[in-house]
C-alpha cells in the first residue's frame, strides 16, 4: 500500500489539514461534563458550570481543571485528573461512551483524504482516547499524524501543529488547522498556519474570529470546499 505522505496531492505541492477532535470531528460534551462532575463529586470538590467546562474542553486535562477550579491545591487538581481519567476509561470500556460525529465530517474527511491531502488530529485527548474515538468511527487509518496532549504541549503553544508538520514535510503556508475553539485559532496562529474555526463545537463563532481564525464554517458539509478553496489555489 503506497504510504500517504508519498503519494500526489490535488495541486502543486503536499496540503495538511489539522482536525481538532472534541467539538469539532465528535460532539462529547455531554460524556466530558459528565465525567469532570463525578471525579469533582469524588474528591469533594464544588462541581463547575457545564458552560465552563465547556469552554476548557480542548486543553490538557490538568490544565483544564486548574482553570476550572483555580481556588484548589495543585495535588486536588493532581487527583481530579487522574479520577476523570479512570472514570472515563472505565465508562468506555463499559460501552458508555458516545461521541457521534458531526454531520458531514465523515464525508469532509474521505473527501480530502481521496484527493491526496493529508491528514491530522491535534487534541487534548490521550493518545489512547483519541485511538479508541477514531477507531470506532473507522477513521483512524485516514490520519498520518496524530498529535495528543500526553505527546506534545498542549494548546494554545504550537507544538502539536510544529510536530504535525516536522513528520509530514508540510510547510506552515499548505497547512490549516481545524476546530472549534480560541485555543485552536491561536495554535495556528502561532504556528504561521491558515485557521478554520467551526461553529458547532464549543466556543462563540466570533470569539474564533477574534483569535485568529481566517473564516468559520457554520456546516460540516461546507467545509470540504472551504478548505479546498482555501489551499488548492494558492
């Protein structure tokens, strides 16, 4: 089988779409709060908003539990995490867990990867979470490069997206990163990138605006000719 970063892409040079995965490949908003709700009601821990933890989804855990629950010591944030961790795995294993694809995303990615681009994930998922997402969808052999929060920094520093780009030869001008959050757009900002925010996932379409996003798609089955428009004529 001829490797996907050998093989031509539609135009004159290699093209790398970055997808983020929570929020804007897979709605798992109700599971996350669910999850962060019950490693709070473990360590005792008031519960945040679900609007905050919506807002936070896309950072490292540890992370997002710090800026949810500023007023708690580094070892609570230490024990919430690794909770929220064994609760969220026990519940896949238990076939709990359901993350659905957002429409036209499904399509979006067959699309570009059947025109030879190729393609990313950069998240805060584990790389185990992020393996079981895809695989269960039938999508992790789409994906030549997948950049997860216990590999890289997490966002909004550009690593993931560096390292994206170091292992498959793409240049910050042929890259565009994908998400739906501020911490996405000022990624790729970061890392010299183009940036298409999506207005499904969990953060105010004019707040991607003001992060840094070039434009923001309001339906999964827009993007494909938003991103193709974006890198297939330059």
């Amino acid at each position: 089988m001829e490797s996907k970063l050998n093989r031509p892409a539609t135009g004159s040079r290699l093209k790398l779409a970055v997808f983020d995965c929570d929020g804007t490949l897979v709605d798992s908003q109700h599971r996350i709060i669910a999850t962060m709700y019950a490693a709070c009601d473990v360590v005792g821990a008031v519960r945040p908003d679900a609007s905050a933890i919506r807002h936070v989804i896309g950072l490292p855990l540890i992370g997002a539990i710090a800026r949810l629950l500023p007023d708690l010591s580094p070892d609570l944030h230490n024990r919430i995490c690794e909770v929220y961790k064994a609760h969220f795995s026990a519940s896949r294993q238990a076939g709990q867990h359901c993350e659905e694809l957002y429409p036209g995303i499904r399509q979006c990615v067959e699309v570009l990867d059947g025109r030879g681009w190729l393609l990313g994930i950069a998240t805060g998922k584990s790389s185990r979470g992020l393996v079981a997402t895809l695989g269960a969808h039938g999508l992790i052999g789409r994906f030549c490069t997948l950049q997860t929060a216990d590999v890289g920094i997490g966002k909004p520093n550009p690593d993931m997206l560096l390292r994206a780009m170091s292992e498959t030869g793409c240049e910050p001008e042929a890259t565009v990163m994908i998400g739906d959050t501020s911490f996405d757009m000022e990624m790729a900002r970061n890392a010299g990138t183009r940036a298409v925010g999506v207005g499904w996932g969990y953060h105010n379409p004019a707040d991607l605006m003001a992060a840094g996003a070039d434009t923001v798609v309001h339906r999964g089955d827009e993007l494909t000719a938003v991103l193709c428009a974006m890198l297939e004529n330059t």
